[in-house]
C-alpha cells in the first residue's frame, strides 16, 4: 500500500510539474533573457501569493541567496576575448562590426581585469530590491523589529550582497537588528566544501539519467557559424578552433548587462538568438547542479536546526540569511526537489520541464515562510518560495504551497540520512 501511495504521489509531482513548465519555450520566446541561464541578472517578475490557511500568521523566514551580478567569476574570459580579438585585429580579419567591438573592448580592458569576480553596482541594488520585497511581504514578520542572522561565504561579492540586502532591511525598519557573519565558523551554512571550512565532508557525487541518452539530443548550432562570420571576414590564423571561439565571444555577450556594459557588441549577438541555444546550455547546467546535490546536505541541515531553534524558544530570529554562490544554491534546488528539480528524467528532452538554469541566476533566493497557527508550537506551516514565487516541494501535503513543518523536517531528515 505504502508503494502504491508513493508512485501516486510521484505521479501527481510530476504531472504537477509538467503543468507548471508546460510553456517553458513559451517563456524564453517571452523574454530571451532568460537564455542567459545562470548569467541571467535578477528578474523581479510579478508573483502572486496564495492565503495562507485560515488561523496561520507567517513568523520567521529562512533564507539562501546567490551573490548580485558581478565582473566574469575568472580573468580567463577576459584573457581569451582579448587575445582572440587582438590577434583578429593586427591581421586584419576583423569585420567593421567586429572592429568597432574590438575598440570598445580595449577601452575597458583594464577594468574588466580589475573587477574579476567583484560585485557590481545592478548585484548590490538587486539584494536591496529583495530585501525590501520581502520586508513588504510578510510585514508581520518584521513589523515589531527583532534579531536577525545573516552570514555569507569569505567572498567578497558575498559579504557586499549581504551588507545590501541587510542595510535595505534595516531602512524598511531600523528596529530590526542584524548580526553579519562571514567566517569559518559559519561555511556549512553557505559553502560546505570550502578548503578552509573546518567540517570536512565527503559526499557522493550524483550522475542525472539523461547523461546515458545525451546523444539524443540534438544542438542547434547555427547561431556559431553566424556571430563568427560577423565578428571576422576569416577565421584562418585565429588562435584556437571555430566552436570555442564563437563561445567566447557569446559568454562574454551574457555578462555585459551585469557590468553595465549592454549594447557594446552592437548586432553581433542578439538576446532572440541564444534561445536556440539554451536547450543545449541548460543540460550542461543540470549536470553540475544534480552531481553535487550530496554537497549541500549540511546547509540543509543547518535551515531544520536554525528553524527548530526558532520553535523551540531557543533563537529568538525573526530570519536567518545565507548569502553564497550558485554552485551551492542550484545544487540544493535539486536536492530539495524544488519544483521537481529532483526529477531526474531520462530523456534529455524533458530536463528542461524540471529544471531551468535562469532559476540560478545572479541574486537568486530560496526562502522558507514560517506560518504560526492557533495551537502554537506544533501547528507550524512552511512555504518555499524560489526568486519570490511560489513553489511546490516533493512533501506530501493537501494544501499546496503550504507543508506541516513535521512533514517537511521527516522528509528532507530522511533524505540527507539516507545517503551514504
């Protein structure tokens, strides 16, 4: 009966699931940003929120972000761009488009070297944008003031992302206190696997099913032939091959609205383009987000501690903030099956329908809304949402987006004791 009610239950998440990301394409076609992937700046969309049920007041939030937009993560971008399009240019196979490109890159050059990995002016104003959404949507959180945990991985741009959203939370309401932390005391939270993390976990790594049927799918890899015949007359003498060289330039195209740079590559690329390429990009991304979803079982386990502290009467939190990275956040989206990320299809065709990798874009959020109901301490909902929308989880519950808290810390207990 019990493998019955679980196959029913799988049944009904994923066709859940496929409701829900039915019009995945349709969404791209809507806005080509999003093809970006996890280069994709914030998109603070409209979401609706559902009543919680009759009784229930939200009380404390439990929360995860990715650092705001930033420079490229490695000065390896920067070197290959410079280096492809110098040589282009002292040879003479630079198109005008591309030339006019070329100039304008070397007028940054310098600053784009100095900034590596460096949070920029759009990733400190989305965490503000955040914060202050939050603070508006659950006031009665934060209304009365009270203590809030914030910590952050030992990365800079992580430290500044925290220090925005908590300053914003803090002019919404100067009675809210805020303790910030980054430091080795606090990595399980945010960055287990850091070399300087005291903790030293070995976890398994996961291989997603598609990867046996990867050959399947097809790439559309028209967009290559195009940017690289209007960025060069020819490609004889270029360093390196066609495919990488086409990918340079496309990278380097998805970062220049987070370094307020968009429009410098004039035509070369457009944003309608990389939609036909997204397909192909966000497999890629499913493969890194699946293989280390074991990674984060201690942040998961740090969100159940904090938060039954908080039913306990032992922390008095209004919320705990973690600020890290998207090698960290995408992982644990898959881990809790956040809108069926845990899926793990065979086709590589329907990866797209339980995970899409503008859901770990710059600034992206996972937060827990704590509901209170009238019996107390043992009459606890929670709602997930993800970059503020609504979100279903692989608990069993009859009041979706709503979970008993019992249900939710039995299931996700079960699911990190479970892996050797």
């Amino acid at each position: 009966m019990k493998r019955l009610l679980l196959f029913l239950l799988m049944v009904l998440l994923t066709m859940a699931s496929g409701a829900q990301n039915n019009n995945v394409l349709d969404q791209l076609k809507a806005n080509p940003r999003k093809a970006y992937g996890n280069d994709c700046p914030y998109l603070f969309e409209d979401a609706p929120q559902t009543k919680a049920p009759k009784g229930y007041k939200p009380f404390y939030i439990s929360h995860y972000a990715r650092h705001g937009s930033r420079y490229n993560w490695s000065s390896k971008l920067y070197k290959d761009l410079d280096t492809l399009l110098t040589t282009a240019h002292e040879k003479q196979l630079l198109t005008p488009e591309g030339e006019t490109f070329y100039q304008k890159f070397i007028a940054v050059k310098e600053e784009l070297m100095t900034g590596v990995g460096e949070l920029t002016q759009l990733g400190w104003e989305q965490h503000q944008g955040i914060a202050r959404r939050m603070y508006n949507q659950f006031p009665e959180i934060f209304k009365k003031g009270g203590n809030v945990l914030a910590v952050s991985s030992l990365s800079g741009r992580c430290v500044l992302s925290m220090s925005a959203f908590c300053q914003e939370l803090v002019q919404c309401n100067p009675k809210i206190e805020i303790r910030e932390q980054s430091s080795r005391f606090t990595l399980d939270a945010v960055v287990p696997t850091d070399r300087q993390n005291p903790h030293k976990h070995h976890y398994p790594k996961a291989k997603p099913r598609y990867e046996e049927n990867r050959s399947q799918f097809k790439s559309d890899n028209a967009l290559i032939d195009k940017v690289m015949a209007r960025t060069f007359t020819s490609t004889e003498g270029l360093p390196g091959d066609t495919f990488k060289n086409a990918y340079v330039l496309i990278d380097f195209y998805k970062t220049l609205p987070s370094i307020n740079y968009e429009g410098m590559m004039g035509n070369l690329i457009t944003d309608d383009e990389l939609v036909a390429l997204w397909e192909s990009s966000n497999l890629g991304s499913y493969t890194w987000v699946f293989t280390d979803k074991y990674a984060t079982i201690p942040i998961l386990q740090d969100i159940i501690q904090k938060a039954d502290a908080v039913m306990a009467g032992s922390s008095d939190h209004l919320a705990d903030l973690r600020f890290g990275h998207d090698t960290f956040i995408g992982p644990l989206t898959v881990l809790m099956g956040i809108n069926g990320a845990d899926l793990d299809p065979e086709d590589p065709y329907e990866v797209k329908n339980c995970y899409q990798n503008w859901e770990t874009c710059k600034a992206c959020n996972i937060q827990l809304v704590f509901y209170r109901g009238k019996q107390g301490r043992n009459d606890i909902l929670v709602k997930c949402l993800l970059n503020g929308k609504e979100a279903t989880l692989p608990v069993p519950t009859t009041q979706t987006p709503y979970y008993k808290w019992s249900d939710f810390k039995d299931f996700y207990l079960k699911r990190c004791q479970d892996v050797k």
